[in-house]
C-alpha cells in the first residue's frame, strides 16, 4: 500500500489513542499531516501545522501522557509542539 509521495515524511505512533500503529506522513513544504487511523478502520484526517524548514523534522510522541501519539517538530535545539486532535 502507498501512502503518501515523494517527499512525505512517514511518522508512525499511535495518534488515534487505539494501541495500534496508524499510518500518517507528513509533508514538510505545507505542514500537513496524512493519517489514517485505525480505530475509524483506516478513515483519512489531515491536520495543517506550519511547514517544516530545511532544520525541521517531525518528533512524534506521547508528551501530554494521554495515550495518544502527539505531532511536533523539532528545529536544532529547540521543540516546538505541534498537538494534532
């Protein structure tokens, strides 16, 4: 199965809170993140961030605890958080 095009940046996690891995891209000249998630059998949702620069690139993660995987980016030294709900 494709999901996504060239360019896209796959960033598995659990993003719907289901405890299965949904397939999400992200694409860094718009900012939007791709999924399809599981728990609404592969249904598609996109969510709009800001683009990710040449020194961005996509740090998924659980970081409020809530069991779901959160987008965000990271820029040298610094994260900026991106929650995606």
């Amino acid at each position: 199965m494709q999901w996504g095009t060239t360019g896209d940046i796959p960033v598995q996690g659990d993003y719907d809170g289901d405890g299965k891995t949904d397939l999400v891209v992200v694409r860094p000249s718009s900012g939007v993140w791709y999924m399809l998630e599981t728990e609404t059998n592969y249904g598609y949702r996109s969510v709009t961030g800001p683009a990710l620069g040449s020194a961005d690139w996509p740090v998924p993660a659980d970081y409020n605890k809530d069991g779901r995987t959160d987008g965000s980016r990271g820029q040298s030294c610094d994260v900026a958080i991106l929650l995606i709900r």
